[in-house]
C-alpha cells in the first residue's frame, strides 16, 4: 500500500519509514508528488493533522499520514505548541531548526525549571472523506539543555534531554531514539491501529 505523507519534512520521512517498515507500506512525500503545504490554522496538533492528512489525501487520491508534532515547555505555558516549526520568527529569526534552538536557549537564559515535553500526534486516513480517521498520540518529559549536545536527529533533538537516559535525542543512535520518542510511541501505536482497521 502506497501512503502519502502529509510533510515536506525529510526527517520525519525518514523516522516514520523505519517505524512503519512493519508493515511493508510505501511512504512518499507529499512534496514528492507536487502538492504543497497545507494551511494548519488550528491550535491543537490533532485538528492540524486531521486537515494536513486531509489535504494531501484530496490532492493526491491516496492514503495520507500526517504529524503535527511540537515542543510544549511547561514554564511557557504549553508553547511553542503548533507554533514550534515557526519559533524562530517570533524573535527575528528566520525560520529553522537551528534557529528554533537559538530562539528557545536565549529565552530560557536565568530560568531553572527547565521541564518540557515533545509531543506527537499522528493522522491516518483511507481517503479524504474517511469518517473515521486513526489517531495515535506521543508524548516524552525531558528537560532542555543550556546548549545543544549531538548531531543526530532534527528540531529540538540537540537540547531535549531525556532524564532516564542521561543524554539529548541528538546523542542517541536512531534505533534508541525511535525506542522513546515522542514520534516513535506515536507509530508504535498507529502500527496497530492501522494493522487493526485497515488490514
């Protein structure tokens, strides 16, 4: 079965293939097959995936998968939220996971609670019109670093620290990583609902 995803975003491809490798479904990117970004105007991550699964379902006549995924920090109220790919530009910066980081270390400057979660939320649709859309949610508790630590992973990985583990996603090998993400619970759960439902 060939799945779109509804993202442009290479990592999340990446993660999400190897999560889903299960089930012997092909993923290709939205971005792939000429369709572009959905609007995400909602402020919870379920209402956007549900329209950015929607979209590239009705654009493409496919199966779709969404992710709204975010950083939700505690002394911030729950934000960046659905915000979090565009927290940068609040303080002048460009849009981008280097200057997502930039933005949040220097605005965490002097502050000692430091508790925040990533939080996953993933969409699976038949078709557009699919009345009953899969819904899968993860969510990991670490703490942000004062400085990046690692190369690997993407977004907030290099300042997420994963107290049980002792090190930032960025540090962790990918099979380690997807073990305890946000996105790789989030899979493991929609692995069984699509398993369940769709087969």
């Amino acid at each position: 079965m060939k799945i779109v995803l509804a993202s442009h975003n290479a990592g999340k491809l990446a993660e999400l293939q190897e999560l889903l490798a299960p089930l012997g479904m092909s993923l290709v990117r939205q971005s792939d097959l000429g369709v572009g970004e959905a609007e995400e105007p909602y402020r919870t991550f379920v209402e956007n995936a549900l329209a950015k699964a929607r979209h590239a379902s009705a654009a493409t006549g496919l199966p779709a998968l969404a992710d709204d995924a975010g950083l939700c920090v505690d002394v911030f109220g729950g934000q960046p939220g659905v915000d979090t790919a565009f927290y940068a530009t609040r303080f002048g910066y460009p849009k981008g996971d280097a200057n997502n980081v930039r933005a949040l270390l220097e605005q965490m400057q002097g502050i000692e609670q430091r508790r925040a979660a990533l939080v996953s939320t993933l969409v699976a649709l038949r078709s557009v019109d699919d009345p009953e859309p899969l819904i899968a949610v993860g969510r990991v508790v670490g703490e942000i670093v004062c400085e990046p630590r690692g190369a690997g992973g993407f977004g907030f990985d290099p300042v997420m620290l994963i107290p049980a583990l002792g090190q930032t996603f960025a540090e962790l090998p990918s099979e380690v990583k997807n073990a305890h993400s946000h996105r790789g619970q989030a899979a493991r759960v929609m692995l069984e609902l699509i398993k369940e439902r769709w087969m």
